[in-house]
C-alpha cells in the first residue's frame, strides 16, 4: 500500500503546484513527489530545458559521454532514474531528457507512453 502525506500532498494542491483535477499526484512521506496528468507538464518542461534540446542519456562504453541526439519538445521523453518502481520519484534530478532510440534500448521493450507521439 503506498503511503501518502496527506497534509503535504493538500499544500501543494491548495498553493498550486499540483493541478491535476483528478487528484492523483502525491507526495509521500518521505518527501517524493508522484506526478500525473497536467501535473507532469511543468517537470518536462524543466528538464527539456536543462537538455538544451539534446538526450541526456549515457552512451555505454565512452567515458563521460552522452548520446546527444536532438530531440524536440514534442517527441522527447522522461526517462526515470531509478525508475519509480525502484524507488525512483518525478523529480528534475531523478529524470532525464531521452530520444525514444534510447529510452527503448534502455528498457529493452517499448515504453506504454510511445502512443502520445501519435495524439
């Protein structure tokens, strides 16, 4: 059962920072936040500008080195690191600007957001 700070996650609903309508995002206790709806918008747009419209992905096997792709606003993707399912949050620093080639190597399948390219 996921845990959730009911005090924190009304104080971002009632100063703003979470807008979805149907509720769904949250904070736990611990202080991360779950992100859903109209409420993922702000945090793409943060990390596509950290990007500078370029994939932030490490290339395996060169030192320092990242894939560089363009990516557009439109196309990019969030890449989770950890993903949430290990822990990981919808935080600036636990996210990562991803060109769809490597967001699909990295998880070796096709992530279920592939369909908002066609939207």
């Amino acid at each position: 059962m996921t845990r959730i700070d009911r005090e924190a996650t009304a104080a971002a609903y009632a100063d703003g920072r979470f807008k979805d309508k149907k509720k769904r995002s949250y904070i736990r206790p611990d202080g991360r936040a779950y992100r859903f709806g109209v409420d993922v918008e702000p945090l793409r747009l943060e990390v596509f500008q950290r990007s500078n419209g370029f994939c932030e992905m490490p290339l395996r096997g060169v030192l320092n080195g990242l894939c560089n792709r363009n990516i557009f606003w439109e196309t990019f993707e969030l890449h989770h690191e950890p993903p949430k399912s290990r822990g990981g949050d919808d935080s600036v620093d636990g996210t990562r600007a991803s060109c769809r080639q490597c967001h699909v190597k990295r998880h070796g399948r096709v992530t279920r957001w592939g369909e908002r390219v066609a939207q």
